[in-house]
C-alpha cells in the first residue's frame, strides 16, 4: 500500500510538472522563406504523417511480444509512459522530417 502512494504521488508530480511545463512553453510555427502557405501545409501534413506511421511501427516492433493484448496487460503507469514517448517520437519525427525539407521553427506571432 505505501508503495502504490508512493508511485501515484510521483505520477502526480510528473503530471503536475508536465502540465506546467506545457503552459509555459511558447508556441511555435514551422517557417521557410520563399514558400506559400498551401507548400507548407503540404509538407507539414506529409511529415505528421510520416511521423504517425514511424512512431507506430516502432512501437509495434518494440512491442512484438504482446501483438493481440493492447499494451500487453501492463500497468496503467507503464501504459501511460508507453504513450507518452510514442507522442515523444511523434514530435522527434516530424521535427526532422521538417527540418530535413529545409523549414526550421520560429516562434509564432500573433
């Protein structure tokens, strides 16, 4: 018992920070000089794509040995990791794939 308040005070802190985390962060758009708007939600949309796919089927691959059991009878705790780096590796993705087509991210501007 002392050990589950244990983990779920620090799942509770990891979220807390997560969340704090994520109001401070600055929001950011994908820019690249010379290129209309409609060229860069094209790119933009191939690399989310790209990304989803990847992140998916490494994912998949790590996780060969449960194939037909979900996230294989794991814990909520390990559940939510799970799915907190395949987000992770999602955003890792589409960042190279977009720094790979020559776009780099700035600040967004109201």
């Amino acid at each position: 018992m002392k050990m589950f308040r244990s983990v779920a005070a620090l799942v509770m802190a990891l979220t807390l920070n997560g969340l704090l985390g994520a109001c401070a962060a600055k929001p950011t758009v994908w820019q690249k000089s010379n290129v209309q708007v409609d060229e860069q939600r094209a790119a933009l949309a191939q690399c989310q794509a790209h990304a989803i796919r990847q992140a998916d089927r490494d994912y998949q691959r790590q996780h060969a040995d449960t194939v037909g059991t979900g996230y294989g009878g794991q814990t909520t705790y390990q559940k939510n990791m799970d799915a907190y780096q395949v987000g992770k590796s999602r955003e890792d993705l589409l960042a190279r794939c977009m720094k790979l087509k020559g776009y780099r991210q700035v600040p967004a501007t109201n």
